[in-house]
C-alpha cells in the first residue's frame, strides 16, 4: 500500500503540485480544494497519466467537519497520512484598517489558524499512535512581519507560525516533524496570485520578472523543498526554512 | 478637560495599576474588566482617594459591540481618548493538544487578537482624525516562540503581535504611536497568576522568588515604562520593548 | 558624591546629548570621544553652564588599554561608574564586497563588537562586586538585518546583539542591568550621519524630512528614553527596545 | 571535469561527511583542515574507494592569506570551485567574562567571522564572472541567541550570520546562492564535540542520547540537506534553515 499524502489546499499553485510531486515519487495523493472540480479533475488525470495515484476532493474548509471528516475518510478509505500538507492560504490583498471588514479579519483566521489548528487535532494523535508523520505548513512573509494593509493576513499567518512551534514542541518528541515554510515571494501560481492580479495583469508581472520565469518562484521548484523535508532523517528535521527567488530581495531587505 | 487613558482588561495587575499611574499623572482613566465589580469600585475610589479621576465599567470583550460601544460612550461622554491600554489576556495554561477543546482555542483568538482589531477598529479613525494617539498593548512571551502546551495563547499572541505590525505600519506616519509590550515572565499578579495558580501556591511562588518580591515582575514597576512610552516624542517611538525581572532568564535562554 | 556615567563615543549626536541629560539629572558625566578637543570642551562647559558636573577626555578606543585604563581612572579619581553608555559606531556606508578592505571590515569588529567586550570586561567586575549597574549599548537597523553593502557594518553589529545578550545571561541576575537599543533610522546628528553626508546634503537630507525636524531621530528625544532605562527597577528590566521616528517605516517594512 | 565543492573546515564530523557526500555525487572535493594530516588522508581514501574524487590541505585558516591562496590552487589547479562549504567553527564552552581572554574573543571572530568574510572575498567574485555558485555556512545557536558563557562564540556567530545576510543582499541577484545553516543542537562529531567532552564523556553522552543514536544530530543525515540546498532551483532558494534532531528541544524553548 502507498504511503498517503493528503493536501488541504490543492490549487494549480504550490499545492497541486506539491501533490503532483509526491504522486511521483510513490505517494497516494489526495487533493482538496474549495471549487473548480474541473480544475480538480485534470490535476488527478495528470498524476495518473503520470503512473501516480491521486484522488480529489472538493471541500470548503471553513466549514465546521470537512477537514475532520475529510482525515477521517482519507484514513479509513485510502489509508494512513503520513504526510499532511497544509496550504491554505488567507491572502486578501492590502486592504486598509478602515476597509477590513471583521468578517474579513475573521475568514484570515478561520481558514488560516484555526484550519491548521482542526488538521492537527485530527491528524496528530493518529500520527502520534504510529511514532511518525509530517506536517508541512505553507507559510507567508506576513507570518514573520506585517506590514501595511495586511491587518487580516499577517494577524492570521503570524497566529499559524506560532501554532507550528507550539505543535512542534509537544510532537517532534513523538516522531512527528512538523515544517514551517516561509514562502517569502511572489509564487507563478494562476489560482491564486493570478486571480489576485487578474489574467492580464498577472501575464504582464510574469514577463517583467524575465524570460526564463524564475523571477517568480516556481512550485515545482518548492516542491523540491517540500519532498526533501518529508524525507528528512529525524535526526536532523528542519522546523522552520525559507524559500524566494534569486532576484528577489528577502522579506528582512525591503 | 483632563487627557483620557482607556484600559481595557483592567483586574489587580498590569491593567488597573497601569490605569492608577496614568490617573497619577494627569489622566482621566476609565477602567473596563469583565467580572468583580467589587474589585473595580475599589480600584477607582483607591485612584480618587490620591486625587486622580476615573471611571470603571465592567464589560465582556467576547460579547459582539462592547468595545466598540465603550469607546464611542468614553468618547462622547467622558473626552477624546489619548492612550488605550489593551491588556486583556488568553492565557489558560499549558494544555496538550488533546486537551485544546476547538472552544478554547478560538477563545484565545476572539479576546487576545480579535479584541484588538475591534479596539483599533473602534479608535484608530478618532485618533487618526485628531493625528495624534497612543495604543499600548501587553503582550506575552508566547507572542514571538511557541511552547509545548500554548497551541491557543501562543496563536493568538502570534496573531496579535502581527496585527501591531500592521497597525503600526498603517497609522504610526499618521501619529499613532502603537507599542508592543513584551512582558517576559510571572507577573505578580493576583487576578490572573494568582487565579490560575490559586491562593496558596500563588503565595508560595512569591515567596520562592524572594522576600523582597523583585524576583516576579511588579506592576507598579512595569506601569513606569507604560507611562514613559505614552510620552516619548513621536521622533523616538518604540515599537517593541521588553520587560522582565532580573533573576528571570529571557524567553531566549529557556 | 554623585553617581557617575562613562560615555564612550560622546559626539554630539546620540553620545553627547544622552551624557548632557545625565548630568541634569544629577549625575557626573564622563565624556569620552576620538577626536575636537574644541567640540568636546564645548560639551563639558555647556554641561557646566547648565549646573551640571561633566568630564571630557579625548580617547581613541581602538587603542590597547585604553577604555581600560579609562575606566580604571574614572572609578580611582571620580566614583563608582553607575551607567555605561556604550556608543561607538562603526557604520562607513555602503561598500560592495570587492570595495570592503580586510581593514575596514576588522575595524568595524575592532569598535563596535571587541570595544564593548573590552568595556564590560573592565566595568562588569566592579559593577558586580557594588551588585548594581547599567550598561546601555546604542544599537543599529544592522544588528538584526544584513543589507546591501553593509559588511562590516552587520558582522559588527550583528557580533555586538548576541554579546549583548551574552552578557544580560551572565550579569542580569547579578544585578546589571544590560540593554541593546536599537536606533532604527537616521538620527539629526552632525558628527555621525552629518559627516557622513557632508554639512550640504546633510541640511538637505534634514530639510526634506520635514520642517519640524522631527522626521529624524533627535538625540535629545532618544535621551529620554536611555534615561528611563537607566532608572527602571529592576523587576521590570529592558533588555531590547527600538527606536524611530513616526514618519519612518520599521526595519522590517522596508 | 567534475565541479568543485571545496570544504573550509573538514573535520569528522559535519565538514568531512558533507564533503564525502558532494563526492558521491558527482563533485571532486576539496578537503582543508587545520591538523590531523591522518585523518585527512584517510578521508580522501574514503572518498576514493567509494569511486569518488577528493583532494585534502591542510590549513590553518587563522594564518594570513591561507585561505585566499587555497581558493586561489584550487581555480588554478583543479577546476572552478561551485560550492564552498565554509565549516569552522569557534565554540570554546562555555566561559564566564572573567575566564576569557581577548584572545580567545579574537580568535572567535577571526575563524568564524572574518574567515567567512576572506572567503568570500577570495570566491564570490570568481562566481560573480560564471554567473553562479554556492556558500554553504555552518551555523550555530549563538547566532542567534547569545547564552550565559558564550561571549565568544556569539558574538562570533552573531556577526557571521548578519555576514551571510549582506553577503546574500549583494549576491543572490548575481546567481550566487548564500545559505546560513542553523545546527541548532549537539553534533554526533568525534572531532568537535568528541574533544569538547573527551572520548569517555562524549560516549556517555551518546549512549544517554539513545540507542539508536539518533538523539544527536548525524552528519549523514546533515548532509542530505547540504546537498539538497546546493540543488535547489534559483527560484526557490534557501537563505535560511534550520535542523535539529526530533527528541531534542529547538533553541527557542530552552
């Protein structure tokens, strides 16, 4: 039976193909994501045109159950996540004190906190019974420092970071390694930056950050990263890494 | 008309001495803490009785508009409010994720993070409108590491240090002064290390940190640094700052 | 007998004007520059003028011996030394690598990181022995950030936070109060950033940040605030606070 | 012909194994150490039996020019270094301020510090013209917090880490990849801590770490990562990691 790895946020960006790469390397993957199942689908064909496996899911997260659900399913249907990709991401654009409705600041951490909070109460003491397991956390700048007009956001990922060091204290002794990965750029991902942007605006800052397309980063490049992570030895975890393009200046410089 | 300070979160510790020495020095302090009215009516006759002038009000942060319409009522009826002191805590002790009831966690979240985006909601257009205003909030050492046990406090503290960043980055060019007050350590507390430790090892622990009670942080002494920020000249703000006691051992070093 | 405070890099930015309120205050103050004898008398005689006690001694502190000695005499001929205000800088501009000579990057080492070791190695056993003293080191945006061009200037700084901390771990619990404070931005100083730039964009530069002067840092503002550090009880230390003006964006904003 | 990976500081344990691993891929490497001409030979015949291509020096790299002319031989010699592997260390114990000599605070900086900045000085240019290249640093808690004992060795470490930052602000948009390596906890290395502890304490301390000797960072296991950065893709590059064994705490939570 194939190891699962089960991805929570499963979008043409990072997450899918995130998937894609652990389908490749031997994993069951399974996809959720909120909408598009046509979207969904092709991303299951290509896995599978690929000799992977995969199986997708639509599921609205803020949704009370459906992450809960959701493991629980994987679990008795598919078989043991060993690797749990959480990838929800809460950007909204900068968006003024004054345009930042509570709803708003509540959606950031509904789905970007307390989402990983509920994927770990589900997924940790399963973890935990069978000495091992990988939580892998998609993180952002503002999870590190917020700046202006990201009220919702950085409140949100800043709340997430935490939450990782605290899981990370009570379960890396229990064989559990769970990465925070600090995704401090631009990412050339249609699904969200792309639709953030719009489909011509979103061309146009593709071609300004240059002809070989690696002023943005590349998700099957992170992906790289990501697969290392789950591979590393427990003798030498990493908790905590960042990842930005070679042209782009880090969070700390600009 | 004397300059008003509004604390919110205002028991027998940082909050309600804080609320005294601002009243020491000039301020009308207005007072709101959810419970023990008892104790609230003491602490502004303790204010008025050394000549200061103050108003107290009890008030539950969760409830839906209590910030918000204490903030409009200090405004209308009592004088525009110069410094709000956020000092309302989340802290529930060290639980294992297992024993971190979903409840419990957005609890930490609606108080600690949340209430303070309502608060800034409420009062950063009145400060903004007047270019001036000082926002001074307590913070915790769970705010910058997560420890085993901390999954709620260490998340919302996490959120709510982003959220300063944030706040700061939007109002501090328009002359809002918002400052995140690290306090690192036991604070010799009866209304919230007290409660969580109980009367008798509460008393026990004091006494453990030495007779002359410097071993745990003293409000009193905390409340100096709390004024001194409200006064620095906006050429030489502070953002963030530090406090513990001298025996202790920075977060950092344990 | 008045309590004494050494000032090592007294200009007439950050180092003079923090000595001069010391001296208000009621302290002696112990000047210590490289170089103007003229400026450094200035500085005395003003103190004078004022009512206050001050000294001035030229003193090159990448010399052997010589804070060391300094020290020596200050506490054989004047008092016990109660604050040290460490004020070196080592800041000399932008420099690509290939433009960073071995010289320039040992010498930013040299005063700014070995200077602070050499005067808490001569000041921290006598403080040790009284139980009591203050060392307040003035910091910069380099000391948590490496930016373009910045080699020296960051290795040194950078060397300068974590012996900062070295030194609270060791002396905090002995009664010293050690604390890094980190000027974040351009200060209005005419020996330091004034040199830096020459006298005519140096007043362009301070023009253009506005007409009340306060879109930079001013030493007598930041004065306030190391006074007040000095003075905090010791259940309530400081070890790490920031300083900018309003207008400025925090270091990590930009 | 093979690409270069020349490794500053190859001892038996991080420097050494992560060298034999860059051999096993495919690189020639290059070996310097200070002493133990034996066990350098018997590293290179280690490489060499598993069908691999080393060289080894020794070198002492406090000696002027010593690690400039290895860069130098190496170009001239045996083909163009892509990966530097710059692995001193400077960790002495731990030393009350009193119990350490200027000396032994020079010598910290001038391996750790200043040695990273010769070597890049000597090889980023050389890079900078073949429009790539890769400097993997060896990093240490002290870099970023400075513990009771650790003048030294911090502010060393503290001072290389904001190196590596300017270092990456400059380079990075050039092609070259700067990564700061956080080994943030005991290494299972005979040479380092093996002599820290002497032979008898260092395998009780190994065998308390548990049996399956995972309790201590392996330097296999190390390796991996190293490797992985030098592979990662200039869109998604690494500036900062961290790796620690599972069962043991990271630096922020003791």
């Amino acid at each position: 039976m194939k190891p699962v790895c089960l991805v929570i946020g499963a979008g043409a960006g990072i997450g899918g193909t995130v998937g894609k790469r652990f389908a490749q390397e031997g994993y069951h993957t399974v996809l959720c994501r909120r909408s598009d199942e046509e979207g969904l689908r092709r991303l299951v064909e290509d896995i599978e045109k690929d000799d992977g496996s995969a199986s997708g899911f639509l599921m609205d997260a803020a949704l009370p159950e459906s992450i809960e659900e959701r493991v629980a399913a994987v679990e008795a249907e598919i078989g043991p996540i060993e690797v749990l990709v959480f990838n929800l991401g809460a950007q909204i654009g900068d968006r003024a004190l004054a345009d930042t409705p509570y709803k708003a600041f509540e959606l950031g951490w509904r789905l970007a906190t307390f989402g990983l909070f509920r994927a770990a109460s589900a997924v940790c003491p399963l973890m935990e019974a069978r000495g091992k397991g990988t939580l892998l956390v998609t993180s952002a700048t503002a999870a590190v420092r917020g700046n202006a007009g990201q009220h919702s956001h950085a409140a949100a990922m800043g709340g997430r970071r935490m939450l990782c060091q605290t899981l990370n204290a009570e379960f890396s002794p229990k064989g559990i390694h769970v990465a925070h990965i600090l995704i401090d750029g631009a990412v050339d991902a249609p699904d969200t930056l792309g639709k953030l942007l719009g489909p011509e605006r979103f061309q146009q800052f593709r071609e300004a950050r240059g002809l070989e397309h690696d002023g943005l980063l590349l998700p099957s490049k992170i992906a790289d990263t990501y697969f290392h992570l789950a591979q590393q030895h427990r003798s030498a975890w990493t908790h905590e890494i960042d990842l930005r393009t070679f042209s782009d200046r880090p969070w700390w410089n600009h």
